[in-house]
C-alpha cells in the first residue's frame, strides 16, 4: 500500500528569479517593483532600479533623433492597462544606458507586456518580458555568411524553445480574438474613411466660406481706416478681433490637415532672423493692448534652416497667440532665438497662468487647452498648438512645454536642425518699386458686399475698377475690352475662376492680362490647379489691402 507524500511548495521568488527569461514586474504607474538576474544581466542594471519609474531608468537615447523607444513602450503597456490584455510588441530599438558620461549601447528586444488581474478584475500589476536580440539584427545587418547565420538562429532557436511555446499559444488567443474582430473592424474603417473624408470636405468647405464674409469685414475695416484718418477707438476693437477670427479659421482648416497628414511645406534656405522679427512685428499690436509687453531678442549672425518661411511663422504666430490667451493684462512675454549644438533654439517665454509639470505633452493634443472651457476661458479652438507640432516636426524637429506648475508661468521651445551646406539659397527676385500707375482693374466677386469694398478701396488709390459677379459675365467683360488686372474669386455661381482664367488666356491679347486667383482654398493643390489654368498667383482671402496695392503696384510687369 502507497502513501501519497504532498510535493514542497516552490520558492516562487527564487523560481521567478532564476528563470532564464529576462522579467520586470511594474505597478500601474510603470514603478518597477521587482526584477529577475536575467534581466539584470540583460539590460546591465542592478537591484537598485527597483522603485524607480521605468522610463527613468531607461530613457531614449538622446543622440538618436529617431529613437522611439519610450513611446513604442509606454503606447503598448497603456494598451495592457485598457485592455487588460497581453500585448506583444514588434521588435524594438531601444538603448540602454552604460553608466559612461551618458553613454548608450544599441540594443534590440523582442518584448511581450502581460496584465496580472485580480478577482476584482483589475490590472494590478504589468509583467514585462523581453528577449535580447540585437546579436541577430546586427548579424543581419553586417550580412554575415550563410552558415554563421544559421548555426547562430539554431543556437539561438534552443535558447528561446520554451518562449516560443508560450507565444505561440498567446499568438494562436490572439489570433482567434483578430478573426472574429476582422469582420467587424473592416466594416467600421470603411465608415470611418467615409466619415473622416466627409468631415474634411465640411472642414474645408467651412473654412472657405468664413473666409469671404472675414474678406469682405476686413476690406471695410481697412476702409474706413481711410475715412478715418485719426484713429477711431472701434477701430482698433474690429481689427483685433477680425485678426482672432482670421487665425481661427487658418487654425480649423491647418488642424484638419495636421491630424490627416496633408499639411505642405515649400521649402528653402531661410534665415530665421526676419521670419521671428516679422511675426512679432505682425502680432505686437495686440500685445500693447492692456499694457502687456513682448521682448525680441535675435542673434547677429544669419540662423539658415532648410524650412518653409510662412509655415515657420506660423509656428511662431501660434505660440505668441497662445502666450497672449493665457498672459493677463500687464504681463510680459519674450521671444529669443539662438544656436545650440548645430540647431536653432526657438524660445518663448511667459509670466501667464502656466501649467501642471505633468500636463505638458497634452497641450500638444488637437482641441486641448491649458485652462478648461468656462466663461474666463480665452476664445481659441485648441488647434493652434497641435499645428505648430506638426509643422516643427515635417522640419525635422521637435518642440516641447514647460512650466514649474499653475501661475508660474510658460516656455515653449522649438528645436530645427541648422541648413547644411547643399541646400541652395533661394534666388529672390528684386523687389520692384510700387509704381503710382492707373491700372483698369477687373473684379470677379460674386459676395457683393467684398466686391463694393474691393472697388472702393482700389479706387481711392486712382485705379478704374470694373466689377461683375459671375464667370459669364467675367468673359463677356474681357472680351470687349482690355484689363490690366483681372482679381478673380474660384469660387463662381456659374463658372469656376479656372475656367475664366484659361478663356482669358485663349485670347490673342490674353497674355497681357495679370491674372490673379483670390480665394478661401489656398492648399497647395489649389494653387497649383490655379498656375495650370493660366493664373499668375494665387492669394488667400482675407488680403490686406497693403498687400494688394503691392501686388498691383510692385510686382506687376512694366508694358
């Protein structure tokens, strides 16, 4: 007769510790909380990592512009906390650091971030596995033999049977969750391409048509400038908040392009020098009011950037329009612009009403403010920095906040890697005297109210204007008679502006005519379009009427 003999309970912390799969368990907020030796070993760390935040200790590698280490970790472990689901990772790139002065070893992992719930079904704890596998990307990069390479993957393919297995049988789970979602997620991207597709049109649509009631505000306002020679306190009043709609309409329709991918860039050599003075030039009205102050300060030598100038001023534009939302009255704001270890700094800094530490990278978000929605709340849709992120970064750069907390004040600062020496200055042509010449001006307007203002303002300045509000009659104008400039909106009741530009140009005399396209789409396709049809430039509406005049006086051919 046997006596069945009960087996000892395992030591788990030693069987966890002796495991040869390198583990890292981390509490909810990513502290790790225990580690194995393999992991050690691995990862050249000792047992003093235990209680520090996991990015702490392993941070991208900050010579690596490309790293994404960090990010690529910490999306997949928010991932496990949401789902409560294992997520395995693709292969990653991540550094660890040496302990030398900074120093970081190139490393490669094959991670797998498993949830440990409790009966309560929550997530109280991340197993973190990984595998290092940087001797197999770098056999695979230096193209060693044949041979070394399989006799390597058998070697190796030993050492990882037992991981396999567990993945595979996680993979086989995952799979069968993916084939009963397929179905399903096939159905919903269709309607989210159709939804996001209509949401741009409306977008973009939207934008358009605040561009040209925004047009005609702005003209009037400009006119009666004129009337009013002295100043009027209204004035200053409908000039200020024509400019606040204006950058909330550029916003609305730039945030739509950022988030889809479509924001464009022409690029050149530039100086950032008169692109920081111009956009504060253009902003600094609106910093005197209420007695704030905005201080410049530019290096003596040229800061080249291979970059695109108004995107570059748009950046700036944004960040001094959301230092001035959130600097109350008599505050001050300064802008300065250096060079640092081969790139341009661009820095500004306010005494606003600042932000948590922790909230700086959510400000960068589409539709995020630093102060929530109430009545104090200053007007704005939230795009402004999210565009500005975007833009920085199609340069190859990057921008970050930082605030010691509420009250405390803001900096922003946008990094740009320096222009190197292959890229070529752009050739710029002179710029031309503003002739006083009387031009007969043509205007194809269908909003009436825009044209009315378009004709008097031009006329003041001794031009003979001509207007008409639809592509026919355009054609029929141009027919009998000749114009200097033809201003013509794209946007027609009958005829596209295309189509009257080209029946323009298939004229024996239409080579002569100055054609210029205003419009509300001014996307880099739009202009392009507006160039095949015969267009000589494409302007975005509202046009200043400074603008204006130096287009129809400056940069118009002598005949």
């Amino acid at each position: 007769m046997s006596t069945n003999t009960p087996y000892p309970v395992p030591d788990f912390r030693n069987l966890f510790d002796t495991t040869l799969s390198p583990l890292l368990v981390l509490a909810p907020d990513f502290t790790i909380v225990e580690v194995n030796r393999a992991y050690l070993n691995a990862t050249r760390t000792e047992r003093s990592i235990v209680g520090r935040p996991i990015f702490e200790v392993f941070p991208d590698n900050p010579d690596d512009p490309s790293a994404d280490g960090v990010a690529n970790l910490r999306r997949s472990l928010r991932s496990v906390l949401e789902t409560r689901r294992t997520d395995t990772m693709a292969l990653q790139r991540y550094d660890i650091p040496t302990g030398e002065a900074g120093g970081f070893a190139e490393r490669y992992w094959s991670p797998v971030n498993t949830p440990v719930i409790d009966a309560h079904g929550t997530v109280t704890h991340i197993i973190h596995r990984v595998e290092d596998v940087t001797e197999f990307v770098r056999l695979r990069r230096a193209g060693q033999e044949r041979e070394r390479a399989e006799a390597a993957a058998r070697t190796r393919a030993e050492d990882m049977e037992i991981d396999l297995f567990v993945r595979a049988r996680e993979i086989r789970e995952v799979n069968e969750q993916l084939s009963r979602a397929n179905a399903e997620l096939d159905a919903a991207g269709r309607t989210l391409r159709e939804e996001q597709q209509a949401k741009d049109r409306f977008i973009a649509t939207l934008s358009h048509e605040l561009r040209n009631p925004l047009a005609a505000a702005t003209a009037a306002t400009e006119l009666l400038a004129l009337d009013l020679p002295e100043g009027h306190p209204a004035l200053s009043v409908l000039e200020r908040q024509l400019g606040t709609l204006v950058r909330m309409s550029n916003d609305l329709l730039d945030g739509t392009r950022a988030v889809t991918g479509r924001l464009e860039l022409v690029r050149g050599r530039t100086d950032l020098r008169p692109v920081v003075a111009g956009a504060c030039a253009d902003i600094r009205g609106l910093f005197d009011h209420d007695g704030r102050t905005l201080d410049v300060d530019l290096p003596a030598e040229p800061v080249l950037v291979d970059g695109d100038r108004l995107r570059l001023a748009q950046v700036l534009t944004n960040l001094l329009s959301n230092a001035l939302k959130y600097t109350p009255a008599g505050g001050s704001t300064r802008v300065s612009l250096s060079v640092a270890e081969g790139r341009a700094r661009l820095r500004v800094v306010d005494d606003g009403i600042g932000f948590a530490p922790g909230q700086a990278e959510e400000l960068f978000g589409v539709f995020m403010r630093a102060a929530p929605a109430g009545p104090s709340t200053p007007e704005g849709l939230g795009l402004g920095l999210s565009v500005a992120r975007t833009i920085v970064e199609l340069h190859g750069g990057r921008i970050s906040a930082h605030s010691e907390g509420p009250g405390t004040g803001a900096t922003f600062t946008a990094v740009l890697p320096l222009a190197t020496a292959t890229v070529p200055e752009p050739r710029r042509a002179p710029r031309s005297r503003i002739v006083p010449k009387q031009l007969a001006v043509l205007i194809v307007e269908d909003n009436t109210d825009l044209a009315t203002t378009y004709r008097t303002l031009l006329e003041r300045q001794g031009h003979h204007v001509t207007v008409v509000h639809t592509g026919e009659d355009a054609i029929t104008a141009t027919r009998a008679h000749l114009f200097d400039v033809v201003l013509c909106d794209l946007g027609l009741p009958d005829i596209d502006g295309y189509a009257v530009a080209r029946a323009v140009r298939s004229r024996p005399h239409g080579g002569k005519v100055r054609l210029i396209a205003i419009s509300g789409f001014s996307r880099g396709s739009d202009q392009g379009e507006s160039r095949s049809a015969g267009f000589d430039a494409h302007l975005a509406k509202p046009l200043p009427l400074v603008d204006l005049l130096e287009l129809l006086g400056g940069t118009l051919p002598e005949r």
